[in-house]
C-alpha cells in the first residue's frame, strides 16, 4: 500500500518564519504597527529584571 511518509518527530527542523509569512498576510501590518509603538507610554514594562530572570 502507498501512503505517505511523515518526518520523524524527534528531528529538529529550521525554517525562516519570514519565508512561511506571505508578503500580503496582514500580521505584517500588524507587526508593522506595534513596532512603531512607543509602548511604555501605555504602561508596558519592557526592561529586564537585574537578577537576569526574564522580564
């Protein structure tokens, strides 16, 4: 019987997330936008913690 083989799930693959993105997809903008954004005049904290946890 022909059936398709699947990638072996312990393998590690690498690919560009800007490939998988089409030119047109609107989380661009998106991502466009929020980059744009000062964010701590919203209140957002963007600053690392000094004991090198993660914010």
């Amino acid at each position: 019987m022909k059936y398709i083989h699947g990638k072996d799930r312990e393998q590690v693959e690498m690919f560009c997330l800007e490939q998988a993105i089409e030119k047109n997809n609107e989380v661009r903008l998106i991502d466009l936008f929020v980059s744009q954004v000062d964010l701590k005049t919203y209140g957002f904290k963007t600053g690392h913690i000094e004991n090198g946890l993660r914010p």
